[in-house]
C-alpha cells in the first residue's frame, strides 16, 4: 500500500465511530452551504439583469366586461391584475388597446410594445413596428396616450419605459419574456 493511502487508513482507524460521523457531517453540511451561496448567487443574478422594472403580481383574475369594477393596477401601461377572458390580435394596431385587453396578453406570454406621440411620430411608429413584425405571436404594438414616456414595454409584472427607440433594448426585453405563460392552476 503506498505512503499516502496508509496514512490516511491509519488516519481513520484513530477516528472512533462519532469523531468519523461527525467528519462526515461537517464536511457535507460545509459542500451544502457552498452549494446553496453558489445557486443562490446565479439564481439572483438571473432576476437581477432582466430587462425593465419589477412590479409585484396583481393576480389574473377575469372580469366579464370593460365597464366592470376592479382593482387599480399597480403600473401604467398594466403588468398583471384583471382582465377580460379573451386577448387582443398579435401583430400591429393603429388604435389603443384597452388596459383590461392587453393585461390578458400579458398573461398569456406576450409582451406589448407601447408609444406615446400626442404630436405625431411617424419615425418611430415605423422602426418599433419593424421589430414587433418580426414575431408572428406573442407581441404586438399600440399607440397608449397619457404615459410619461414616449415607449414603454410590458410583460408579466415586468415594465421598461423610455423615450428615445433603441432596437437593441426592445428586442431584449421581447426576448426575455415572450412565450412565458402565466396562468395559475
């Protein structure tokens, strides 16, 4: 047997039975801990760089018609919270989709780019509907009047809303969140 492996044999037989338990234990619990902090850290990395601001859920329940009372929503344009039971046509539209509408395309994985131009900004409107034609499902494209911002983009408890276009931040938002289902049950 080789220098080495008898001294650690050796090692072992001077242990008695609860000095080795307790070896073992140390040394599993002290493998767990370091397990937990290295998923822990790349779990919070992973929340931490996606795009847009967090808000929190606001549930999905369904009311029956746009004249039915319900709780405010917690983000303008909506991120979660009541909507009707069916969604708005993917693609793009020339006419402002109603809160109740677009929050149950939210919910079911879309993302819904938004543009505010109360003087008119036809530049604009061309290159978000040149991004938002790229996806056949899942993201479409409305004017919504009243916002701070001239662009805002929302998915899921998720918004980013900003005033100059910039492609690249679009695209990674719609990247980040298309195709996410949020039904519960």
């Amino acid at each position: 047997m080789a220098k080495g492996k008898k001294d650690r044999a050796d090692k072992a037989k001077r242990l008695s039975r609860p000095g080795r338990r307790r070896l073992q234990w140390l040394v599993g619990g002290s493998v767990a801990v370091v397990a937990a902090v290295v998923v822990g850290y790349f779990a919070y990395r992973a929340v931490a760089d996606l795009p847009g601001m967090s808000y929190p859920d606001l549930g999905n329940a369904h009311i029956q018609t746009l004249a039915e009372p319900h709780a405010p929503y917690n983000s303008d344009p909506p991120t979660s919270g009541p909507h009707l039971p069916y969604i708005a046509p993917w693609g793009v539209h020339t006419e402002p989709i109603p809160k109740e509408l677009q929050v149950h395309n939210l919910e079911d994985g879309g993302v819904v780019v938004q543009y505010n131009c109360p003087t008119g900004c036809a530049d604009l409107v061309d290159k978000l509907k040149t991004v938002v034609q790229r996806y056949e499902r899942q993201v479409l494209l409305a004017p919504y009047s009243g916002m701070k911002t001239r662009i805002a983009l929302t998915a899921w408890t998720r918004l980013d809303a900003f005033d100059e276009f910039d492609e690249a931040r679009v695209v990674t938002f719609i990247r980040a969140y298309r195709g996410i289902d949020h039904h519960r049950g």
